[in-house]
C-alpha cells in the first residue's frame, strides 16, 4: 500500500495555475506572497513523488486562521506522513501562521517531518537578537516535530546554533541546506557561458526591495546593460504587473506602472519553477539578494551571485558553497563594486559544484533517518508529464501585455466586479482544505443566504405596490378643492344637461 503524505505547499508542481488566480489565491497568491517558496516545495514534492507513494499538497491551509479539531483529525485518519517544507520561519512576521501550525502538529498522532527551516538574524548569526517572542514561538514548534521525528531539518549552521542555544541537543538537528538544490541530479555542475559579461550580456537581477544595496544595485547595472531584466518575487508586483495595483515601495523600486523598469518592459514575475529555470537557462548572469532568484539561476546551469543580507541567505551560501558578498549592517556593499561584470568576475563556482554531490548525500541521509520514503532519484514517468504541462507565461507590465495575455486578464474580470474571492474561472481549487471549506460546503452556507435574499426581493416588491398605491392616494389629497361657483356649476350641468343654466338655447 502505498504511503499517503500530506506536504505543506502551495499547490502541486503538474497543476499550472493562471496568472490572476496565483495572485489572487488567499490574498498572499499560491506563491504565499514569495515565488522562491514554490522552489523547494516543488523540490521536496518531486523527491517523494513514485509509485510507492500519494501526495497531497495542503495548499498551506494547515496555517490558516480558524482550523479545528476537525481538521486535524482529518490529517491523522486520512494520511500516514506530514512533510512540512519551510524557509525562514523563525521570525517575527511569521509568528501567528507558525503558532497555528505548532496548534495542528500538537493534535497529530503520525509522524510529521520538517525540512529547511531557518530563523532570520543579522549576518552575525547572534541568537540574542531574536526576540522573547520568536524564541518561545521556535521552542513550541521545535518541540512539537521532535516529539514526532528523530530530527529537524535545518538550513544552515546559524539555525542550527540558535536551536542548541534554545536547548535543543544537536544531534538531533540535521543541516540539510535548501530542498531546492537537491531535485537536480548531485553531478549537474553550474558554469560560466562567457569569458567576461559585455553591455549586450543577459543578465537577471533579482533584488530584496527594503536592502539599501538593492536600489543601487539596479540603478548602476540598468544604466549599462540594455538586456537586463529584472525578476521581482513577490506578490505585491504580480499585482502591480497584472492589474496596474500600486503599492508603497522603497524609494527607487518599482511600485507604480510609472517606473522606468515597467515603462521599458524590463521586469517579469514568473510564478511556477520550470519555466523560472527555463528563463534564466537563456541568461549569461543572475545576482542579487534573493536566494532563490540565484539559486533558480544555479539549477539552470548559470553562473549566481548572492548579496548576503541576513543569515537566512548567508547560511545557505556557505553550506551550499555558493558565491556570495557580505552587505554591511546598513545592508551596502561597503564600497565594494556593485557592477555586474565585477560580480561575475568574482563568481567561481567550483565549490558549489564539489559541494554539491556530498550536500546531496546529507539530505537523502535526513529522509532516510526520519523515514521519508523515495527513490533513488526523481520519478521519470512523473518528470515526463511535468515536462509536458503548460504552464502561465511570465507576468509582464500591463502596458506591454500581449493580447492574449489581456485576453486572459479581461475574461477573468468579466466574472464579476465583487472581488477575486468570488471568481471562478481558472480559480485555483485545493485538493485538501478545512472542513467547511469545500465548495458544497459554501453551496450550503450559501442557499439559505439566496433564499433569505430572494425572500427580501418578494417583500420589496410588495412594499413597492403598496407604495405606489399611498402615493396615489397623497396626490389626490393633495390635489386643489374646486371654488363654490365651481361646484354650482358643475351640479347645474348634472341637473339640466347641456342647456344653458341662462335660457340660451
């Protein structure tokens, strides 16, 4: 029989979801507001993918508000293994979706395994800095896993050491990097097109809008490299992207069609991971502080450079071997040059690709110590049919859209003018959600709310006829009385006809 496993995810790799539903999905997109989250769960749902097992993603709804007991219970008749991929979690923004996810693993009775977690500290790694609040929040989810996996999968040494500095014995916290760099064969190597990059080289920016370094960043590398173009992340810029939605960015980054990276067509979104990769497979050079921006690069075979702000992206470099420079406190460079070309001359790769292989090695292990069924490597009749989907085209400026592009976007307007939350064409429609969320569950909360209205609309019509009715009545008391000769005259005319009431024939 084979192992059911629930994976926390936004929805599965083979399951393409158009444009306007990712972003609409939940108000934080299939994305959960950042396309890297799609990387590694696509990366651990392809590792686990094979005959011997069925996967169902969650569609995140295991960290939504309102879930129950039933929901929980759901997950421990239904399923025989929980996978929750995570990135940086232990941090204060996500502090709400991780104590309602501790709430569900506390009510779980089968094993739950936790892969690529991390806190978010400065880039000294100091656990000090993390806050009474987070550190009781990690203690309660941490202990929660451990009680029901021989170990917790951790992103880097700095996670690591901030959970043995909570109390956590090491040897129960396994360093496993990102999933995302594991779905690739461990002998596929990164490596560099061109001797040197030139002004008409190809290169993808990938920028974490609030870092200081990232507006200059891209105002020194727009101004030389005609074929740059920038690849934005978050939701917030799929909206800007498909709607024209303007946000409050930080000075210098695009938050309005009005930027010059809209207005010249140089800024994409791209919210499914093949053709992410298939994108950057076509570019000389990927940089900036994006992690996954770079590491979608590394999985295409393209040289990355990572600006390292915080020890969510420099954990994650050393352990994986990636190229990297460290911002300052403020988040700059420090005087150091920031211009592509120099990037790429310091981007060498060979450490990244020797890392690769034993890295590869240290995650199959993890699985293997929490028994995570899965193959020798990823599944070829599944792989096949990924090949095969279509997926979304990469989101460009509304102002530049191609006509299919506005075909799509006006078809999923025309739905209605009351909100994404009731579109269904093309919605995005989870295999597994809280009880009370299925849509036969919404058809039944919403029939007596028709009924109730329909109801409303007969009475309405009534008090309308009877309105109609009262008005007339006013219009006749209001109407003016006739004068006495008025009144004679008219019962003289009743009396003797048409004669003349003064003898005139």
């Amino acid at each position: 029989m084979a192992t059911r496993i629930l994976i926390r995810a936004g929805r599965p790799p083979h399951q393409p979801v158009g444009l306007e539903a990712a972003h609409a999905y939940r108000g934080v997109g299939t994305l959960s507001t950042n396309t890297g989250n799609l990387l590694f769960q696509d990366a651990v749902y392809r590792t686990l993918v094979g005959p011997d097992t069925e996967l169902v993603v969650d569609s995140l709804g295991s960290e939504r508000r309102g879930i129950g007991q039933t929901y929980i219970d759901r997950i421990n008749d239904e399923f025989d293994l929980v996978v929750l991929p995570l990135a940086n979690s232990f941090r204060e923004d996500f502090l709400a979706p991780l104590d309602r996810l501790s709430t569900v693993v506390e009510g779980l009775r089968i094993p739950v395994v936790v892969t690529g977690i991390g806190g978010q500290l400065p880039l000294d790694g100091d656990p000090r800095h993390s806050g009474a609040e987070i550190d009781q929040a990690t203690t309660r989810f941490v202990r929660a896993i451990l009680e029901r996996s021989e170990s917790i999968g951790v992103r880097g040494e700095l996670t690591r050491d901030y959970l043995v500095h909570l109390g956590f014995d090491a040897d129960r916290i396994d360093i496993v990097g990102c999933p995302s760099l594991h779905v690739s064969p461990p002998e596929a190597i990164a490596a560099k097109g061109v001797a040197r990059l030139d002004r008409e080289s190809r290169i993808a920016l990938n920028l974490t809008p609030s870092v200081p370094a990232a507006r200059a960043l891209l105002e020194h590398n727009h101004a030389i490299y005609p074929n740059l173009t920038y690849l934005a992340q978050d939701n917030d810029t799929l909206g800007l992207l498909l709607w024209g939605e303007e946000f409050r960015a930080p000075d210098g980054m695009p938050g309005s069609l009005d930027h010059y990276l809209c207005r010249e067509d140089r800024i994409r979104v791209i919210v499914d991971p093949a053709p992410w990769v298939d994108f950057l497979a076509g570019q000389d050079f990927a940089c900036g502080t994006r992690i996954h921006g770079n590491v979608a690069a590394l999985l295409a075979g393209r040289p990355a450079f990572v600006l390292a702000h915080d020890s969510r992206t420099l954990e994650l470099c050393r352990f994986h071997q990636i190229p990297y420079l460290e911002l300052s406190a403020a988040g700059d460079a420090e005087g150091v040059s920031l211009d592509a070309r120099d990037l790429y001359d310091r981007t060498d790769l060979a450490a990244f690709n020797a890392a690769r292989r034993p890295n590869h090695a240290a995650w199959i292990a993890f699985l293997d110590r929490n028994g995570v069924p899965h193959g020798d490597g990823l599944d070829p009749d599944y792989e096949a049919a990924l090949a095969q989907v279509r997926f979304a085209p990469a989101a460009r400026p509304l102002i530049h859209a191609a006509p299919g592009e506005l075909a799509s976007r006006l078809r999923w307007l025309h739905q209605g003018r009351r909100g994404d939350a009731l579109r269904t064409y093309g919605a995005y429609q989870p295999a597994f959600i809280p009880h009370g969320g299925r849509e036969r569950d919404i058809l039944e909360r919403v029939a007596p709310v028709r009924d109730t209205a329909n109801d409303a609309v007969a009475r309405v019509r009534v008090l309308e006829r009877e309105v109609a009715r009262l008005n007339k009545q006013v219009a006749k008391l209001l109407a003016p009385k006739p004068t006495l000769r008025q009144r004679m005259s008219r019962r003289l005319r009743r009396a003797f006809g048409a004669a003349d009431p003064a003898g005139g024939a």
